[in-house]
C-alpha cells in the first residue's frame, strides 16, 4: 500500500470498472459538442465556487498574474475564463470542437480574447515538454491514470493542479433514469481525487488539498432535458424508440409548466503542487 504502484493499478481497476459502461471516447466528443452552449449556460449557476477555487488558488501563490496556463479538457471556459480575466495567459486544450467555439465567443464577449488561446487537439497528443509555467486539469477525463498524470508534471515549468471528484457527485434525474432503464446506478466519475493525491504523495510530491462541496437545484426545460438524456444513453448504447419513450415519459411526469428540476450535489477535491519540489523516494 505504500508505494505509488498501488495506488496506479488502484486507480486503473477502478477505471476499468466504470469504463465497462463506457463508451468509445469519440461518443463523448459528438455528445458534448453537442450540448457546449448548455453546459456552459449551467456552468453560471457554480460561477462563485468556480471563482473562490481561483481566488484560493492566487492566494496560496499557485497560479499568479502573467502565468501561461495549459487548461487540459477546458470545455467552454468554466476556469479558463476566470483565469485569463485575472491576467493568467490561458491555453485552453480540448477535443470538443464546439466547447473551444463557446469559449472563444465568451472571451471576445467578456474582453478577454488576448488571454486566451484555444488549441483543438488531444492531450495524448501533445509533446510532454515543459511549455508552460502552470498545468491545470479540472474534473477532466483526460488525466486518468498514472502516466497522464506524471506527463502534467512534465509539461509544467513551476505547477500542477488537479480538480477531480471527492466522493460526491450525484445527478438525481441521471440516477432515476439509471435505474429505470437498466435497474443500477449511472457509472461513477472517472476517478476520485484519491488516486492521484496517494500517487503523488508516493512520488515525494506533497501536494496542497482544499475540497469544496456545491449542490444545485434549478429548472430545466423539458424538451431540453428529454433530448440531452435521449443522447446521453445513446453514448452508452442505450438507445431506440421504446427508450426514448420512456425517458420523455419518465421527465414528463415530473414536469411542472414546462419545466423540470434538475438537483445536482458535488464535492470537489482541489490539489496543487510545485513541481520541483520533490521529497526522496522511499526505498
């Protein structure tokens, strides 16, 4: 248990089990380019978490005004944008196309273009050089396992921070349609925040840990929910009329003028760490 290579095949058998619902990555891509503009408009309602995580991080000397940052998974700016607009210089990486488009009209809306660089690639992709002085990754899929976790360290100059899940995350209409159309419970996060912190503690790496819990209860339309979980169980190869028909008639139950509740309850995990500060491993 103490070593770093307990804590890597921890992390991949717990990555193999929740994969075993998973689709093939280009799914998610279609998925999310598809509801970029949404996500991003959901994002507004965590906007003050999302800004005391920043302001958190300034604080404790983590990211600081003139940093160029690599925003791994950046989606359509959820940190990105609050970054730049306290004079970080943001590179933000993503495969989905329409996530980077959102992003970049919310820089040119806000004044914030010349902050913000977009980059459509894949992180497996990029050289492993140390680029930038900040590599950041916020509940992105792309750093999930032992490898693309030590490739942040080597694109970073000075640090590395990592959001990821802590234990909590709970959609209730996800979970109910779950367990209607297939009877268990939705695949869980990706990973939990701790698999990389044990990694790295492993490593002689002693990384900062604040965690920050959020819940959100807001209306969502009804047509738009039916269509965003319609495509959600797509990706899972969960699809067809008789399941489209029994989401729409699931949220239409529960619908009220329109409108649906949507309640959500989070806990994240915000670790950073300086990358040349390294303790001996232990032998």
């Amino acid at each position: 248990m103490y070593n770093a290579k307990f804590w890597a095949n921890a992390w991949s058998e717990y990555r193999q089990t929740v994969r075993k619902q998973s689709p093939d990555p280009q799914a998610w891509i279609e998925f999310w380019n598809s509801f970029a503009s949404s996500y991003a408009k959901n994002n507004n309602t965590n906007r003050q978490t999302h800004q005391d995580i920043i302001e958190q991080l300034m604080a404790q000397g983590a990211v600081k005004p003139g940093d160029s940052l690599l925003d791994i998974g950046c989606g359509p700016g959820t940190y990105a944008l609050p970054l730049a607009a306290k004079g970080v210089k943001v590179t933000g990486l993503d495969t989905a196309s329409q996530m980077l488009s959102t992003l970049q009209h919310k820089a040119d809306k806000a004044g914030l273009s010349a902050h913000i660089d977009c980059l459509h690639a894949d992180w497996n992709d990029l050289a492993a050089k140390p680029v930038y002085d900040v590599a950041f990754a916020a509940k992105s899929p792309a750093i999930d396992d032992y490898d693309s976790l030590m490739k942040m360290i080597k694109v970073a100059r000075k640090v590395c921070c990592l959001i990821g899940f802590a234990g909590q995350h709970s959609l209730t209409l996800r979970r109910l349609l779950w367990e209607r159309l297939r009877g268990q419970a939705p695949p869980g996060p990706s990973f939990d925040i701790i698999y990389p912190l044990n990694i790295l503690y492993q490593e002689g790496y002693r990384p900062n840990v604040t965690f920050y819990s959020y819940s959100q209860d807001q209306q969502e339309p009804l047509d738009y929910l039916i269509e965003h979980y319609t495509r959600y169980f797509t990706v899972f190869g969960i699809s067809g009329p008789d399941i489209e028909a029994s989401i729409r008639d699931f949220l239409e139950s529960r619908a009220v003028d329109g409108l649906c509740a949507e309640q959500s309850a989070t806990t994240v995990g915000v670790m950073w760490w300086k990358v040349t500060e390294k303790l001996p491993q232990r032998t």
